[in-house]
C-alpha cells in the first residue's frame, strides 16, 4: 500500500503494528489497532509484527515456504520498477544494483548465499563494504609430518595423504593429497530469504 502523506504512513504504522490488514473502507480500524496495542502491552494481537504484515519495509525475512507471503518479494537479485515498488526503492535504492539504471532497481541476490553481519569498524571482517559479496575461504594454515617414520608397502602408489619418501623407511616432508568437495561450508538448511516490499490492501 502506498501512502501519500506522513500523516497516512503513521496511521498504517500504527494499523499494522497491531497485526491488523489495511482496508481502505474501514474507517474504524485506527482505533482497532489502538485498543489492541493497549490491551497487548505495546504489542499487536499476535505477539508482535514478527515476519509478518508489520515488518518493516526492507527488511529481510526467511521463510519456510517456496513462495514467501504477499507483500514480500523474493531476493533474487531481480530487476523491479521504482514506481511500483516506490516503498522500497525509497529505503534501499540501487545498493543492490542500478536496473536499468533509469526505471528499475534491483532487489539483493541471496539465492545460495550466507548471510554475514556487516562489520561497519569492528574489525572482525575488515575493510568491508556493505551489501558487498565474498568469496569463500578457508584459513591460512599449514600441514607436517615432523619426518615420521614408518613401513611403506607399495612404491609409487596414492595414498588419502602422501608423503615423500626420503631413504627407507623414512617419511619426508611432504604434502596432504587433495579432499573435500566443491566448497567450505557449515552444516545448513535451504530456506527462501524474501525482502519486504508493500503492505498489502485488504
């Protein structure tokens, strides 16, 4: 839902805050949504805005489901017209990328993707730039045998970690053979990352 003045976008604030949808034929819902807040602590009849109708307009939800509700649009990295979406693209812009650099914007890609705090000075991931992507890694590290000794069996064979051989029955330094799959990841569930767009009218 689009408002056109401060004055509406405070009064879907407070509608929305009380978990209730917009209807633009309902002129008693402002005092609904006030009664509920009241009656709730501050909060609306659910507990809270949580994921729901009441997030905030840019931000990011996980979702359960494929298809994430209506009001909220996939992140996907599509390009989505800035009229449409005036909402959003008031709030975040091109930060994700320019469209077409003249009607559209585009929304974040975060298909695949783990999502990391950003830094902003900490330190704990430096130099960082916001809404900036990073490639994996693994930390610098580094592998010995000491010069163990041992029995070797077989002469020229590959072994899960081969050593060169340096006099009999002496393991020189040498190096781990190669292992593991196409990336470092931690252990992980698919979900759908949607970013909220519009409140949707009843």
């Amino acid at each position: 839902m689009q408002c056109n003045t401060p004055v509406a976008s405070e009064v879907l604030n407070v509608v929305l805050a009380a978990n209730i949808a917009p209807d633009r034929q309902d002129d008693t819902q402002l005092l609904q949504a006030i009664n509920t807040l009241i009656a709730n602590g501050g909060s609306g009849g659910n507990g809270g805005n949580g994921g729901g109708s009441g997030a905030e307009i840019g931000s990011v939800t996980a979702f359960a489901m494929p298809t994430p509700p209506e009001g909220w649009l996939v992140c996907d990295g599509s390009a989505v017209s800035r009229t449409d979406y005036a909402d959003l693209y008031a709030v975040i812009g091109t930060v994700w990328g320019h469209g077409d650099q003249i009607a559209t914007f585009n929304l974040p890609d975060l298909r695949g993707e783990f999502v990391r705090g950003f830094d902003a000075g900490r330190g704990v991931d430096a130099d960082r730039v916001f809404a900036s992507y990073q490639d994996d890694e693994t930390k610098a590290h580094s592998h010995s045998n000491n010069g163990q000794t041992g029995v070797i069996n077989t002469y020229g064979d590959t072994h899960p970690y081969r050593l060169a051989l340096a006099g009999s029955g002496t393991f020189a330094a040498g190096e781990t053979g190669e292992f593991g799959g196409v990336e470092t990841r931690p252990r992980n569930i698919a979900m759908t990352y949607a970013i909220k767009a519009f409140y949707p009218v009843a």
